[in-house]
C-alpha cells in the first residue's frame, strides 16, 4: 500500500517496541514533576546556559508544563495573504556516501533547511506548526527522546503534516563526553521513542551542542546511517534576545543551501517565525526538510587553477 509517508523518505516501523534496559524502565516511571526537573538541565543545542533559577515555580514543579515566555504573544498581523511556500515533488532519498557531517549541502537552487531543537513543547511546538502549516514551510525537528515520551501526540502531529524528525538524543547530554556505547545506547532511546510516537525511523542525528568527535560521528554513521546535521546559521535564540533580533540574525545569515539552526522550545522564537518565515519566502526561499536538502546535493565545483597568461 502507498503511504504518502514514503514520499518523505520515512522508513515505516512498527511501534511495538519492548524495553530492553532497567534505564528505560526507570525513564518509564519518571513523573512529570521529574522530567521538570530534569529539563532544567537542559539548554540549547548551540552552548550551554544555566537555566535561570525561578524559570519553574514552585507550584510550577507540581502543575501541568507552563511556558513563561510567551503569555504576551499575540498572532502577529501581516500584510495582505501569508505567503506561501510551493508544493515541490522532491525526493528526500540521500546517499549515505555524500558525507558524514553537514553544516550546509551545496544544491543548485533557492533551497533552505529550517530546523528546530529541543521539542517537543507542549505549547511553542503546536504554534508553529500552525505558522508553517499556514505557509506550506515543510521542516526538520530535532526531538529529544524524553520530551518525545512526554508529548507522542505533538511528534505524530509533525510527521502527519509533513515534517521531518531527527534524533537529537535521549536526554540532551554533550555526547563528547560519553563512550561509544552510551552515545548508542542514548541515540537507540530517542529513535524508539520516534517511532513509537509516530511510527517513523528518523534518518539524520543532530548532536546536542553541536559536540561529537569525528571518530564518534563516524561511529554512529555506520551504526545508525545518520548523516551528523550541524548548522549554517545559529541565531543564539537560546539566549532569548527578543523576536526581532532571532529575525534579523536568521535573514542576515540566510543562504541558499543553508540550514537554520532555532528552537521550538523557546516562546520568542516561535514569536519570530511569522515575520522571519514570510521576509525568506517573500526573498524567493524555497523551504525544504533535511533530507529533501541532502538529497538535492550536487558536487561543489572544483575552482580551475589559474591558467598562468602566456608572456607575449
Ligand atoms: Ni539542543
């Protein structure tokens, strides 16, 4: 049977996967008010910032997931229709021979990549859906495996509107640090969290920090297949510099080829995406997922040496 899921390049699984560690055993039992607790220790993919004590309150830790960063977020007004992406037939099967890592994919076109880290989010996630549902913007979202558990209906929603997921680990730790059979272990929890959320493989890994050794990326290439996506444009929205600046800095960095580097867990960075999202399309963008973008790939063009003029 055809699945329009194919057409993404998603090799379909069953979700009935078993348990196979006392680890993910534990992680089963993990209350809300522990995974609170443990996503105070997360940060952003790009660096690592302390989060800011009185983020969660005290009756916050017990209550339902709250965002504080977006109780003023009104759905901004645009001018006239919202522009809108194209439909595009394109083929999102990339060669695992083209490269182990990628912070841009060299494409013959106006082609960019959007991703969003750290998902995800029981709020600021289905907000932006919405903008790029709204544009017919198809993305990558790189998903932490224990949020994953926490929100499976926000990841299916994703895949069923044509987004793409990756594997951004288990649990957000520098995976630098780690040996190999933890970086597996961690990366094999987030993808089965992926396909039992939503019944999807996820075919490329982001690393949280941007941290893998070249030797670790290699390992998990041949293990997983996933090619290691970095980024070209990192607005350190993380640091929440309000909705404008996250705009300016991801059009000021905006390149054919390129891929932007943001966060659906961050109220203002969903806040800045209507504008940021209409000011690419409005330039001529074409928004492609990762896969789409890798399979695009054509070869760079190897610069002439310069013929040396003939004295005459
Ligand atoms: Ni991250």
């Amino acid at each position: 049977m055809d699945n329009p899921l194919n057409a993404l390049g998603y090799k379909l699984l069953t979700t009935s996967l078993e348990s196979d560690s006392p680890q993910e055993e534990k992680f089963g039992i993990l209350t809300r008010r522990g995974f609170l607790l443990a996503a105070a220790t997360l940060t952003s993919c790009a660096a690592a910032e302390p989060l800011k004590s009185g983020t969660l309150g005290r009756a916050g830790a017990a209550a339902a997931v709250k965002t504080t960063s977006n109780t003023a977020y009104r759905t901004p007004t645009t001018q006239g229709p919202v522009p809108r992406n194209p439909d595009m037939a394109l083929d999102s099967n990339f060669s695992k021979a083209n490269g182990i890592s990628f912070s841009r994919v060299h494409v013959s076109g106006n082609y960019i990549a959007m991703t969003y880290d750290d998902g995800p989010h029981p709020q600021n996630t289905p907000r932006l859906l919405d903008m790029l549902r709204a544009r017919n913007i198809k993305a990558t979202f790189y998903v932490i495996g224990q949020s994953v558990n926490l929100y499976p209906q926000i990841v299916r929603r994703t895949v069923e509107e044509g987004h793409e997921i990756g594997n951004h680990s288990n649990t957000h730790r520098l995976l630098s640090k780690l040996s190999d059979s933890e970086i597996s272990a961690d990366l094999a929890r987030c993808e089965e969290a992926i396909v039992r959320a939503a019944g999807v493989k996820p075919r490329t890994m982001r690393p949280p920090y941007g941290g893998l050794l070249q030797k670790q990326r290699e390992m998990v290439h041949a293990q997983f297949g996933y090619p290691i996506i970095l980024w070209s444009v990192d607005p350190l929205d993380w640091k929440r510099p309000g909705p404008s600046v996250v705009s300016s800095r991801i059009l000021a960095g905006a390149s054919a080829g390129g891929i932007v580097l943001s966060h659906d867990l961050h109220g203002q960075t969903v806040d800045s995406m209507p504008a940021t999202l209409d000011a690419l399309l409005r330039r001529g963008y074409q928004f492609v997922t990762v896969s789409q973008l890798l399979a695009m790939q054509t070869p760079v063009p190897t610069t002439q040496p310069a013929v040396a003029p003939a004295n005459s």
